[in-house]
C-alpha cells in the first residue's frame, strides 16, 4: 500500500519561495511504477493539478504555474519536492502530494495535505 | 472559473439517489476518461471512480459513474449521512496537456 506525507512551512512571505516534500512509503519512487503528483486545493475555490514528474526525469506542468514550478526526486530519501516560487496570496491553499494512475485525470493515492498560507 | 462545470450544491435524504453532473468539452471529457473524487477538508481526497465507471477497490457499489459525449454523472445511491462531503470530477485536457478539475459539488445530507 503506497502511502504518502507531506511536509514544509505552513507560512511563506509574498514573494519568497515555497518548497515542500512528500515522503513516500510501501514503494521505491524510482520503482518507474508512479508519476509523482502535486495538486493543490484552494480555499473555496476547489482542486487545481500542478503537475507531475516520473523517474525517467519527464515532467509536466500546468501552463499557468510552469514559469514558476520545479520537481525533483531525492531517491536516498524515497521523498520527491515541489518548489513554487514568486508566491502571491492566490498560492494560499492546502498542497497535496499524489501518484498519477495510467489516465492523467486519475489519481489514486493522496497525501493528507499540508496547509500553505502566504501572508507577510 | 472552472472548464469542468458542476453544480455547486446538491443534497438529498438517507436512501435517497443523488446525482452530480460534470460538463466539459471535446478536448477534455470528450476525448478522455472521467475520474471522481470525494473530498473531506483535512483528508486525504478518495477516487470514487476511475475511466468514467470504474470503482477502485473498497468503494461502495453505491457509488456509479457514466458518461456521454461531453458530459458525466456521478450516482450515489442509498445515501448516507457519511457522503456528506465535496465531490469533484477531473479529466485530461489534450488542449492544455494537463488535468482539469471541476469546481467542485457541495453534498448535503438532510
């Protein structure tokens, strides 16, 4: 069972960067099994996909945050990371990690979600 | 604004059939599968449904899905008080080359 956790400062100034980890258990992700996922879900607003990445190092990422997203896979930690920078109040919401099932709307495992608020 | 288009609400009574439709477009529901998902804030999101009709393991029969053309629905069937919940539909988007999600239907139990 593929099991994963969130983790990163629940405050961020404006302007400054974001970086957050999801610690993976119960599968290697450099397995090649998973694309690994970040979404978010803003405050009444919904879900918004930010994009994944698989171990071949391929990436994919929603047009409106690409200028500003990176990802990266630590395999000695079995963690991968989002890094969102330039944040503004509209990046406030609750960032979940995920893996991505063989459609791309689908996505089967889900952290819990780590709240993010940007604020000065 | 949302490209998937739900209602915002919907609600119902224990036992009673709901259901929640999700509106896209050719790029997206018309061309890929439809997933659902149940949301409790401060949980874990669940897949509900997978390739429009699909249930993962351990979800309820209660739970169906279906979808034409440009469109999908969501039943849930003998409703509990524990559906209570945020329900949303995603798909792919071949136009954006990403995933779309709807915005999101609040699902009362009366």
């Amino acid at each position: 069972q593929v099991q994963l956790q969130e983790s990163g400062p629940g405050l961020v100034k404006p302007s400054q960067t974001l970086s957050l980890s999801c610690s993976v258990s119960g599968v290697s992700i450099s397995s090649g099994t998973y694309w690994w996922t970040w979404l978010r879900h803003h405050p009444g607003m919904g879900l918004e996909w930010i994009g994944y990445m698989h171990h071949s190092g391929n990436t994919n990422f929603n047009p409106s945050l690409k200028s500003r997203v990176t990802m990266s896979l630590d395999t000695s930690k079995n963690q991968f990371s989002l890094t969102l920078t330039s944040v503004s109040a509209a990046d406030t919401g609750v960032y979940h990690c995920a893996t991505t099932c063989d459609d791309g709307g689908c996505f089967d495992y889900w952290g819990q979600g780590t709240l993010v608020t940007v604020s000065s | 604004q949302s490209v998937l288009t739900q209602p915002p609400s919907a609600s119902g009574t224990p036992g009673q059939r709901v259901t929640i439709s999700c509106s896209g477009s050719n790029s997206n529901i018309g061309a890929n599968s439809v997933n659902w998902y149940q949301y409790l804030p401060g949980t874990a999101p669940k897949l509900l449904i997978r390739n429009n009709n699909q249930r993962p393991s351990g979800v309820p029969d209660r739970f169906s899905g279906s979808k034409s053309g440009i469109s999908a629905s969501l039943a849930i069937s003998g409703l509990q008080s524990e559906d209570e919940a945020d329900y949303y539909c995603a798909a792919w988007d071949d136009r954006l080359n990403g995933a779309l999600f709807g915005g999101g239907t609040k699902l009362t139990v009366l």
